[in-house]
C-alpha cells in the first residue's frame, strides 16, 4: 500500500509541505502546474489557497473536483520511486 496524505499547509509561491501516513515530510513546489489543463483555475491564488486533505481518499484536493496523485506528491517528496502495475496488482 502507498502512503497517504495526513496534513497539508500552504506555503508561498505554489508550494505545499505534505505529511504522510508513514510519518514522512517534505514540500512539493507546484508552481509549474499553474496556468496548464485543469489549473488554469489556480491563476487565481484564492482557489489554490482552498487545498485540504479529502477525508475519503487521503490526497490533497480543490474545489472543482479537482486534486492529484498522493503516489506522485509522494514520489516528488522523497525521490522514491513510483510503483509501478505489477506492484499495485500485487498488493490488492
């Protein structure tokens, strides 16, 4: 099982420090997303200043529906890799 979201707080710039389940912390700098796709809302600071762990799915999210991967936010924190297919098959 990958590790899920506990606590976000926003930071300046875009960025984001995370807490996992398995105790880890570190920030994610988003500010590269802004602007592209579904985040074009975050041009306006306030959505991306409305961030807070979904209760059900333990990962960051929006308003909107919008929110991302906690394997990726993971991954970008601790440079571990992502799993991959047979790794998620294997552990259902």
């Amino acid at each position: 099982m990958m590790e899920r979201i506990l606590s976000v707080t926003r930071l300046p710039h875009y960025r984001l420090r995370l807490r996992f389940t398995d105790g880890v912390e570190g920030e994610v700098d988003l500010a590269y997303l802004v602007g592209s796709g579904v985040f074009d809302a975050w041009r306006d600071e306030s959505v991306f200043r409305a961030v807070r762990v979904d209760p059900l799915t333990r990962t960051v999210t929006w308003p909107g529906g919008l929110d991302l991967c906690p394997d990726v936010l993971y991954h970008q924190v601790t440079g571990k890799p992502l799993p991959t297919q047979s790794d998620k098959a294997s552990s259902a």
